[in-house]
C-alpha cells in the first residue's frame, strides 16, 4: 500500500552520454520495459504521489510514459542530482508530504520491497535515510565515509575521492536511494554548493551537511544492493538486464512452470506464466503477456502483451503481439499475430499467415499463406491457402465478414467490405467483391477454356 505521507521524486534528466544514445538514458529497456517504467513502479507501489525530473529529450520521456506527464518537473539544465531535487522541492512541499523519497531513474533492478524497508527506516527515527552496497571495485561510484564509531559522516563522489584526504576505500557506496524528512532537509538542500570536481550541486552532500549539523543520517548497508546501483553504460544495462532476465526464471521454475533451455528464456517483469505453462527457449515473452497453465510456447516466438489461455499453442517462429489465443487454439509456425488478433477455442492458424483486427471463430482455421484484416470468422469456417482479406482501398479499411461454416477456396481475395454467409462456398482463385448469401457457390474467375492441339509438340 502507497504511503499517504510519502511523495517519491524520480531524478531521470540527465543525457547518459557513456551510452552514445539519442535516446535518454531512462527509456533504455530492460526485458522490454523502460528503466524509467520500472522504477516508477516500485516507486507508485510505495509512494501516494510521484514527480519525474525530466530535462535531456523530455518530449520522449512524455511519450514513453504518459502516464507519469502529470509529476514532470522540468530541469532546464542539469547542474546535478542536487539541483534536480531543488527543482522538484516547490511540489514536495506542496503535496504536503513528511517524507521524500529520492530514487536515480537508472536503476532498474529497485524493488518495492527494498524502498519499502528504506521508508521504514527512514520514517522510525532518522531525518536522512540512504541505502548504501559494499562493492568488491567501487568504480565510480559515490564512496560512503564513516568517522571511528561506524557513524556516517559523508559521501564523497569517485571523482573527488582522495585516500590521503578521505581515508582508505572501503568499497562501500551510495546506491542513490534516498529517503528525507521534508521539513528536516530543506535548508539543507538550499546550502548545497558546486565545490567539487564536476562543478554540479550533488544530492550526496546532503548527508555530510546533515550529518555535520547533528542530524539523525541513517545507512542501510544490504549485502544485495550492488543490484540497485544506476547502469551508466551498455555493459552495466546488460549486466542488469541478464541479472533479472535470470531472477525472473529461478523464480518461474520455482513456482512450477515448464522451461526448456532457461537460459534463453526472457520473460519480462510484468508477464503472467502461470505453474504448468511449458516455454522452450530460446523465446521472449514480454509486456503484459499471459501464458496460462497447460499453455505451451516454442522456440523462437516472441509474445508481447499477447495471452495464451490454457491448453493453447504457439508453435516456433512466431510473433505475437496483443493477440488472444483461446483454450486449445495453435498457431504457427511462422504465425503474424498483430493487435486484436483473436483465435477463439480450437482455432488454428498454420505458417505464414497474418492476422490484424481479425477473430477466428471456434474451430475455424486459417492453414497457410493468409492475410486476415479487420474481419471476423464465424466458427469452424475454412480459409484455404493464400486467402486475402483486402481491407483497405488505399483511403480507409473495410470489414470481412465471412459466416460459420463457409469455406473459402485457395487464393481468394475477398474485396471489403463484404460478407460471406453462412456454409457458403468460394471457389478457388476467385475475387470477391459482392456478399454471397449464405449456403452459396460463388465463383468469381476467368473461365477455362482448351485449345486442342495448342500445347507442346511431342
Ligand atoms: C550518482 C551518485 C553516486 C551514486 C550513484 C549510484 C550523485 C552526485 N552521485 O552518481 O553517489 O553512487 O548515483 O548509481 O548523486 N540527473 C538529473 N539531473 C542532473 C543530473 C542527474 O536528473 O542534473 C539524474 C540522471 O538522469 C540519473 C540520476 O540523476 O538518472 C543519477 O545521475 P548520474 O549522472 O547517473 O549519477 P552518477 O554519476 O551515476
Ligand atoms: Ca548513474
């Protein structure tokens, strides 16, 4: 449950240049998802309210995310972490909130759990709450100093670290997940200076400005953190990316579904598959995708928002995106299945076969070389090899409706809008440009006509 008291600020303005993008940093994936998308999740699972500091490619972060337009706040310049926070502090105190939660917008792997236990701390008895990671190679990370007794005094940044002055590197460091008692920081937050090296306001002095004045600074060392570290560089975003790639599969097998060849398995975070679903790598099933239980995906399919009710089957090298595929339905291999694609109960759609906006009734089946667009199949209606639904004249697109039970013969176009009855025939190679009533033959093809004698010579 969000904390009503809670208001979480995402710092996400920055250009990431160690990424040679001209996408922000933030909207780089991670199983599909946008490191952005995944951090506002673990931030709206814990926080009433969340703003985004937004600044490098705004207007691409707005696309990316509509849904968090609302809690932009615009950085003009990215003078640093400090100034972000500065920026955004005018909403944080309007939302009324005791508590701010500061969370890097490059960190994918942060769960809700951990800014849950920071919250936590933070909320029983400390003004600052930061959660630091002990690191084998600190890199460039924010190095956490300690004074004799353990406590917290400061985190000087990598660029400004010096043994002789800082003392020896213990390796431990900020991970950049803040939590600050509004009223208790604010001052603090405006004293920050750009003294040091990169000439930026860094959020990090707050801890050595508060710890200095006596304040309550509290670190949650967790021997796990290294993971909610920021990814700055493709090495560190696919590093990320396998980490939870693998987590995801552990706790898939674990929970009891069927995988073959788990380590070419990609399920993304938010995908349902349920125990018993059976996916053979390598595959990638990504967004909201749900594969049910008794559900069977094979290799080389990829599944975005798509759902695979029980006892269906996406057989290999198929793609599906938004589409439904009900109990005991199959498709592919070499299947198209794009928005709104729907293969009712038993249905079937066999190799090369393209369906948009288009549903196949119970047990109708669609075996070879076929393009469906904006059409409906009554049930167990055939559509023969290389049927083309023409569903666009070029200005606008035109429902196909074709009846339970007709058949439809090989290499037809049916020429939209226009409706096939029900148990209606279509001969082979015929272009249908007018209905035909229900329990027809229509033939709509140049006759054939033998010229005796015209063939090859012996
Ligand atoms: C930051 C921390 C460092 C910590 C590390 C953890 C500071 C000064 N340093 O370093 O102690 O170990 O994260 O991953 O905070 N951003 C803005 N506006 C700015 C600058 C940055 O919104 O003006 C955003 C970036 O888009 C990014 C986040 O803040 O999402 C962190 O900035 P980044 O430059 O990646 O900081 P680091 O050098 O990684
Ligand atoms: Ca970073």
């Amino acid at each position: 449950m969000p904390h009503q008291n809670t208001i979480a600020v995402i710092l996400a303005a920055g250009k990431g240049t160690r990424m040679h993008s001209d996408k922000p940093k933030v909207l780089q994936t991670v199983l599909g998802e946008t490191m952005l998308g995944l951090v506002a999740d673990a931030a709206r699972s814990v926080a009433a309210s969340v703003l985004t500091v937004v600044g490098h490619g705004q207007d691409m972060v707005a696309k990316a995310h509509p849904e968090l337009v609302e809690g932009f706040v615009l950085q003009e310049k990215q003078l640093g972490t400090g100034h972000a926070l500065q920026v955004a502090w005018d909403r944080v105190r309007a939302s009324g909130a005791s508590h701010c939660l500061i969370i890097n917008g490059d960190t994918p792997l942060v769960t809700a759990e951990v800014v849950e236990d920071l919250l936590e701390t933070a909320q029983t008895g400390a003004d600052l709450a930061f959660i630091t990671a002990v690191l084998p190679y600190a890199g460039t990370f924010g190095r956490v100093l300690r004074g004799a007794a353990g406590e917290v005094t400061g985190i000087v940044e990598a660029k400004d670290y010096d043994p002789a002055q800082h003392g020896p590197d213990t390796g431990e460091v900020n991970t950049g997940l803040f939590c600050l008692g509004v009223a208790a920081m604010e001052n603090f937050l405006f004293s920050l200076t750009d003294a040091n090296r990169a000439g930026e306001l860094y959020i990090t002095d707050l801890v050595g400005l508060a710890a200095e004045a006596g304040l309550r600074v509290h670190a949650l060392r967790r021997e796990d953190a290294g993971e909610f570290l920021g990814v700055n560089s493709p090495l560190e975003l696919a590093s990320a990316e396998e980490r939870l790639r693998s987590d995801i599969v552990d706790r898939l097998l674990s929970s009891g579904c069927l995988l073959h060849h788990p380590a070419s398995v990609v399920v993304g975070p938010n995908a349902v598959v349920e125990p018993g679903a059976e996916l053979t790598g390598p595959c990638r099933i990504l967004g909201r995708s749900k594969v049910a239980r008794g559900a069977k995906v094979c290799a080389f399919c990829q599944l975005t928002d798509a759902i695979v009710e029980a006892g269906a089957e996406v057989r290999e090298f198929s793609h599906l995106e938004s589409a439904r595929l009900e109990a005991g339905a199959a498709a592919g291999p070499y299947a198209r299945l794009r928005p709104g694609a729907v293969l009712m109960e038993n249905a079937r759609v066999g190799n090369f076969v393209e369906m948009k906006k288009a549903v196949l009734g119970p047990g109708a089946k669609a075996g070879h070389l076929s393009y469906l667009g904006d059409a409906t199949v009554g049930a167990g209606a055939n559509i023969g090899a290389g049927t083309i639904t023409c569903n666009y004249d070029g200005t606008n697109k035109h429902q196909t409706e074709i009846g339970a039970g007709a058949f439809i013969g090989s290499n037809t176009a049916l020429v939209a809008p226009v409706r096939v009855g029900e148990n209606a025939l279509v001969g082979a190679g015929s272009v249908i440009t007018k209905d035909v009533p229900d329990s027809a033959l229509a033939i709509a093809r140049g006759r054939q006509s033998n010229l005796p004698g015209h063939g090859k010579k012996p």
